[in-house]
C-alpha cells in the first residue's frame, strides 16, 4: 500500500491482497493474532482474506499463504450439517443489513470435519455495508471428549444403580406377596439386603452430586477446625470394630501439627476413599502419616499433609497419570471408578494437591497437602 508524505492513501496505489493486515484492534492493543488459542480468519470489506492466523491454519490444515487474499468462501469453505454450503446460506455482506453476525453452531470442513464457528459482522455504522467479517473457529474435539464422558458417567451410574434396586424390588415385592411364609430370621436378612442396597444407592446418588458440583465448581467448602489425627483414628478404629486386626494399621503423627481449618465432612470423604483402597485393594500393614508441610497455597507457611500407604503390589507405572480421571480402575478394582476422582475434586478445593506414588513397602502411596487456611479474623 503507497502511503503518500502527507499521511493519505495514494489513491492510485492498489493494496496487496495477500499481504497480512490487523485484525481490528488487536495490533494497537500489542496482541499477535497467532497467539490466539481460537482460529481467527477476517475478511475485508471486499471479502478477501486479511487475517488467517496460526490456530485456522492448525485447525483447517489450509496454509496462511494460500488462504490470504482468497475470497471467505474459498479459503474456509464451510457447509451446515446438511452438506449446504454456508456462505450461501449466511450471504454476510449482500443479507439484511440489520444482522450483526451469526450465533455458534457445528459446520462442517471439507472432509467432513466438525468445527464450531461464530462469525461477526463488523459495520461502519448501524445498518451500513458490513467492513470486517470476523469468523472464530474451534475444534470440537474437547467438547466431544466432555459429552463422551459425561455420557460413560450416566451409562455407569445407570448400571450401578440397576443392581440394588432390581435386588430391592425383589425382595419387597417377595415380602408383601409371601409375608406369612417366612419366618423371622429369612425376614430380617431379606430387610437388611434391602437396607444394605438403599445404602449403596444413596452412596451413588451423593457421588453422582459431588461430580456434578465438582465439574461445575460449585463444591462448597464448610471450614471448621479439623483435628487431622483425631480424623484419621476414627476411621481406623470403625474398621478394627468391623473386624480387622488392630495391627494392620499403622498411625504416624508428627507434632505439633498446625490448625487446621477444613470441611470435616469431606476431610472424612476423603480419609474414607484412601483407607479404604488401601485395606481392599493393597496388602500388609497400611499406615498413615500425619506430618506438618509447606503449604500449597500462595501467602502460607505452612499445611498438613496425609500419607496413606499400602504393602500391596501396588499401582502400575503407566497407570498412575490415570488414577485420578472418571472411571479409573485397577487390576482388581470393583465399583464406579469414581471416588479418587472425586478424592482430587474435594482436595483441589480446599486449595490443596495430591499425589500418588510407590510405597517404600512397595505398594501405593496416596499423599495429599491442605493448606491451614486459617481465617482472617483469627491472623
């Protein structure tokens, strides 16, 4: 483009479609569109290409080169789900002249690709010939990996349900039917069948919900003092009640431990999930540290961290970057494959981490840091 000494446009000059202009705002505010972590193609108001940045090229595998200067329709040649070709449909610069763009929605590349498109038609003035056509391109890989998942999480929520409710209604519907026929001792095990089963729904259903308000973190944190040691003695003390041996635990606390402000209830949540894999799916004595450690929040010394430990075979190495993701199950795992998953989420929102490993004893080695968190008021 020929720029005349006095700052105006040499009227004779004709601009170089190929050549890369600003999209907008984006040079004045210091921003490369490359960096963009959406595709981002603009056309001028001639419809050619000024803008193809590197996320497009990524997401079109259509080179920056060959997509400059190229009319829209060419250079990103979008169809609607029912193989009609979009820019047709959409006619952004010959349309009605009150539209401002269009709304995003699943567009197919050639190929077949599905992407989603959002489009913007910018204008001089209201109701003016659109000047800039500024299309957003995103894959749509991450969204489907998201309904993927939430569709396995109702599939197994479904059939774990399916279990103790099909086993409830049998035993309800044989105890109303044939009351009289049984005696008292066939009556109390089919009652406690039956509330064994409620149990494991209920169980279910709160699992279902802490996924729900972990996804969409919205999981409250009620923070109490906890006694972190107090905590972990109950829980060994219910399964030494349940008839483990005494000696298969082992509780290691380190003082003076700082105070601690968590939701109890979830601290418990969590206590539970780790113990319990440990006794179920490990060998030998499991043993749980309860030491003082660097905080993992920003602004605080210190934290108290929790070591669960097992002597069991233990978590192989190419699984442990899986251990905490929807419906992760080991060799000899039973159940949802939703409570570490859930374990994290609880973790994560106190402000906390948490980690697994290879036990000394060779086992897995569970270790999760929640930071003090001790009230304004209190500091």
């Amino acid at each position: 483009m020929s720029v005349g000494m006095s700052g105006t446009r040499d009227a004779q000059a004709v601009p170089d479609a190929r050549a890369p202009r600003p999209a907008g705002d984006l040079a004045g505010l210091g921003i490369d569109p490359d960096d963009l972590p959406d595709g981002l193609v603009v056309a001028d108001e001639h419809g050619h290409v000024v803008c193809f940045n590197a996320a497009a090229q990524r997401i079109t595998a259509v080179p920056a080169a060959d997509a400059l200067g190229q009319r829209l329709e060419k250079a990103l040649p979008l169809e609607d789900l029912e193989g009609r070709r979009w820019w047709q449909l959409t006619d952004p610069y010959g349309g009605l002249a009150i539209r401002v763009g269009q709304p995003e929605r699943n567009l197919l590349l050639p190929g077949g690709r599905e992407v989603l498109v959002t489009v913007r038609y910018v204008r001089g003035e209201p109701t003016g010939p659109v000047r800039r056509v500024v299309v957003s391109i995103r894959d749509t890989e991450a969204r489907r990996r998201t309904e993927r998942s939430h569709a396995e999480l109702i599939a197994t929520v479904a059939h774990e349900l399916r279990s103790p409710l099909t086993s409830v209604k049998g035993f309800t519907a044989t105890l109303l039917a044939k009351w009289s026929r049984f005696t008292d001792d066939q009556k109390r095990l089919m009652l406690e069948t039956v509330d064994a089963d409620a149990d494991r729904v209920t169980r279910l259903i709160a699992e279902l919900l802490d996924i729900s308000r972990i996804d969409s973190g919205r999981l409250e944190v009620r923070r109490q003092p906890v006694d972190m040691g107090a905590a972990v003695g109950r829980h060994i003390q219910a399964y030494v009640a349940a008839g483990q041996p005494a000696d298969r635990f082992l509780l290691r606390l380190e003082q003076p431990l700082p105070a601690l402000w968590a939701d109890p209830d979830k601290v418990d949540q969590v206590l539970s999930n780790l113990i319990e894999n440990a006794v179920r799916h490990g060998e030998g004595t499991v043993t749980i540290d309860v030491t003082p450690a660097a905080s993992p929040r920003e602004g605080e010394d210190t934290g108290t961290s929790v070591t669960v430990s097992d002597e069991g075979s233990g978590i192989p190495e190419e699984s442990m970057n899986r251990v905490f993701t929807r419906f992760w199950r080991g060799s000899k795992r039973g159940g949802t494959g939703l409570g570490l998953y859930i374990v994290k989420g609880i973790v994560e929102a106190h402000g906390g981490i948490i980690t697994v490993g290879r036990a000394p004893g060779g086992g897995a080695e569970f270790r999760f840091t929640l930071p003090v968190s001790t009230p304004a008021y209190l500091t």
